[in-house]
C-alpha cells in the first residue's frame, strides 16, 4: 500500500468489485477517485454518499503521481491506461491488488460459481458483529476498518482472476460450468478452482453436495458443510418457515449450536454453514455468531423484495440456471400460497446457448414465466442466439416482453413477481411498477 496521501485512481470505478475496492481504501484514509460510463449503475449511490469524485471516462482524468487500479473488463488499450502508461504511472489490475491488500489480514476468501455475493455478505456481516473486520463485497459494498484484523471477500473465478490470491482461508460455494466465453469446459472450471485450493493456507470449507469439490485435493484441511452425514459440519434438525430458516449445527458430530437466519432457500442454509465453519475455525463464541445471523438483511440484488399494490415484487441477480432455481426455491418458501411469476433477462448470448435447457428447466419451475432480450456484454455484443429460441422450450409461458410494453404482467393478482438477471433487467421492473402504480391509482 502507499503512503495515505497518495491518490488512487480506479477505471471502471462503478464494476462490483471496483466500487466495493473503492469505498474500502477510502475508509481506510487514502484519496480514491475514478472514472467510468455516464450511465447510472446502482453501484455509484455509495461512491456519492462517501464523496469519492466520479468521471466520465477520458484520458485527461489521469495526472502524474497517480496509482491507477484498472478493473478487469478494460483492456490495456482504453484510453485512460494509454494516458497513465505514457505517464509512467504505477497500474495495477484490480485482482492483483487484491492479492496484495489481502496479505495483511486474516483473509477469508468466498467464491465458487454461485453464492458468492449471499456468503461474503453473510460473512462480513457476522464477522463486523464480533472482530474489527474489512470486507469487499460483489453487490458493490466495501468497508475499510482501520484496526481490522479479518478481510473477508468475494473471489471470481472469471478468466481465473482468483488465482492472484492466495488466502488464510476459502469457501467454495459450488464448481458450475458458466462463463463459457472463457471456459472451456466444467473440467477447465474444476482446473481453476484446484490450482486455487493449492494457493490456501489454513483451510478450504466446501460445500459437500457438489461432486467436484469433492475431487479437490489441498496441503491444507478440506471441511465440507452440508445437510448430510458425510459432512465434517452439518446442519440438522431444520426447519423451514414463512420467516426463515432455523437449525443445529454439528462439527464432526460435537454440538455447536442452534442457528437460525431470517433467509429464504435451502442455498442460504448452505451458506450460513460456510461462515459458521470459518467463524468455528477461528475460534470466535458461536452463541455470537448465531445473534449475528439473526439479523443478517441480505445483500442488494439478492430477493430484495417491495410491494406495490398487491404485489410482490422481487429484484434477484440470478443469471445462472443454479442461482434461478434457488431464488424460486426460495420464493416458494416464503410465499407458499402465492403464485410466482418469474422475469428473466439472460446475461451474455455465449451462456444462453451453453445452458439454453438448462434456463427453461429451471424457469419452468416458476408458475408463469416472461422474457426480456438477451443482454450483452462489453466483450459479447451480438451472437448466434436470439431470446425466442428460449422462449419455445419453456412449457409455462416465455412470451417476450419490451421496457415500453410490459403490460402483460399486470394480468396477476396478489402474486410475487420476480426480475432475475446481471444486465439492466430492473429497467423492466420500474416500468412494470409505474404501470401498476399508474393502474391501482385509475381504479381508484
């Protein structure tokens, strides 16, 4: 780290990771600023209330005696890394950073193909409860604690960006086929995910149902956590409710305590498992841990829900077929009696096609289900796929719908209606609740 009067400099400052990296150096004392698109991404509402300077993307944003972190999707081409390089400035990519930061804490890695943002939140959360800890989370949120002797944060395996860590600790959510930009293949994923088990110091806490972090093999202990007697940590006696999750949990088979989280969906069962575990390794009073997940609100983008009228609107990152069908496992818990209508925007043209069957599988699980066109990336703008060849292999609807013609939906009463998807799948979510609000009022 450099001197606290140097100024950090972050291109692409509205990414995920980017502004959650942002807001950690500024609570931690040091100058940020950064620069990125004109277009609103809920990601800058902290980066306006901490104060850091926003730009809109230009060369002349870059001055002398700057350290410039470049997040991950710019190339080395963009004009603002041209600028720093003919400066001579100091430019360090975004995971590399990381890999650096880490070094001075107890760090507690989370990553796996889904999960990652819910357990870093989970995790960060129970942690700051009870030990002065940092955090960085892939929903955009960051905290820099000055005194902090824990760093929990989020890992991507994209483009296998995670292997520039090497942490005390790592969760391993899953090993899911996706990003098939990249991957080749789930044993190309499974190749990534072994060389970073390898680089773990302390402990790899992975999730025992998943088949190949089974196959993984480390110098350090691999716990798996689960629902079943195989699992080094296991959740038993569980009850699931309108108002949440509540269970015991064991550690090779000694009693460690009674949990419960005010969470919705097996997957969030899971992930309390992976943050009890770590929070059991380092010893922290799990009578603690448990009053810590008692009040766990979740993380943004993940079923935050509203209601309008007299429904129930929820808006869900889910992109992958795994995380659609927890969101609706989920809604099904909670709303048990309620019809569930599911909205999905795919991410990328490249995982439409890859997981084409598998998204109707998992979309067929809602009661009625809507489409909005596939959204692209800044590496993937067109492909060989169009969002009705998904359309016709869903059974309970798939019909498309557009930001300017979203009133098929309001054909529900008194339902939930999910928006799940990585692009700007909320765009449809406010036209449909200015619609509906539009409606409730003219009936009135």
């Amino acid at each position: 780290m450099k001197e606290q009067d140097s100024l950090y400099h972050f291109v692409g400052i509205k990414g995920s990771g980017m502004s959650s990296l942002a807001l950690v150096l500024h609570e931690k004392g040091y100058h940020v600023q950064g620069s990125d698109v004109a277009t609103y991404f809920f990601t800058q509402r902290d980066l306006e209330k901490a104060n850091i300077p926003l730009m809109v993307f230009n060369k002349e944003n870059i001055q002398p005696n700057m350290t410039v972190i470049a997040g991950n999707a710019f190339p080395d081409t963009h004009e603002e890394l041209v600028q720093a390089k003919e400066l001579g400035l100091e430019i360090v990519r975004y995971h590399d950073f990381i890999g650096q930061f880490i070094q001075n804490f107890t760090s507690i890695a989370v990553t796996g193909a889904h999960g990652k943002t819910s357990t870093t939140g989970m995790l960060a959360h129970v942690f700051t409860g009870i030990k002065p800890t940092s955090y960085l989370i892939g929903d955009g949120t960051g905290h820099g604690q000055p005194d902090a002797e824990f760093f929990a944060f989020e890992a991507c395996e994209y483009r296998r960006h995670f292997l520039a860590y090497s942490p005390d600790y790592a969760i391993m959510t899953n090993i899911d086929f996706d990003h098939p930009d990249y991957y080749k293949s789930i044993d190309d994923v499974f190749s990534a995910f072994q060389t970073m088990a390898s680089q773990v110091k302390k402990a790899i806490l992975a999730y025992g149902d998943d088949a190949y972090l089974r196959k993984l093999e480390a110098d350090v202990p691999i716990y798996y956590y689960g629902l079943n007697d195989d699992d080094d940590i296991q959740a038993k006696n569980i009850e699931r409710t309108t108002t949440g999750s509540e269970f015991d949990v064991f550690f090779n088979d000694t009693f460690i305590g009674h949990f419960v989280i005010p969470a919705f969906g097996a997957h969030n069962i899971n992930n309390a498992l992976g943050v009890i575990a770590a929070a059991y390794l380092e010893k922290l009073d799990m009578n603690l841990v448990a009053k810590e997940l008692l009040s766990f609100a979740g993380v943004k983008r993940r079923f935050t829900e509203k209601k309008v009228a007299d429904m129930t609107i929820v808006d869900d990152y889910a992109h992958h077929p795994a995380e659609i069908i927890a969101t609706i496992d989920g809604a099904r818990q909670k709303y048990p009696d309620k019809e569930i209508i599911a909205v999905f925007q795919p991410h990328t043209f490249t995982r439409t096609i890859a997981l084409m069957d598998e998204f109707a599988e998992a979309l067929d699980l809602a009661d009625h289900v809507y489409l909005c066109d596939i959204f692209g990336s800044a590496r993937e703008t067109q492909g060989e796929v169009k969002i009705e060849d998904l359309g016709d292999k869903i059974t309970k609807g798939g019909q498309v719908i557009t930001e300017e013609n979203v009133s098929p939906l309001l054909n529900y009463e008194d339902a939930v209606i999910i928006f799940m998807g990585a692009g700007d799948v909320q765009k449809f979510e406010h036209a449909y609740e200015e619609l509906l609000s539009k409606t409730t009022r003219s009936v009135l």
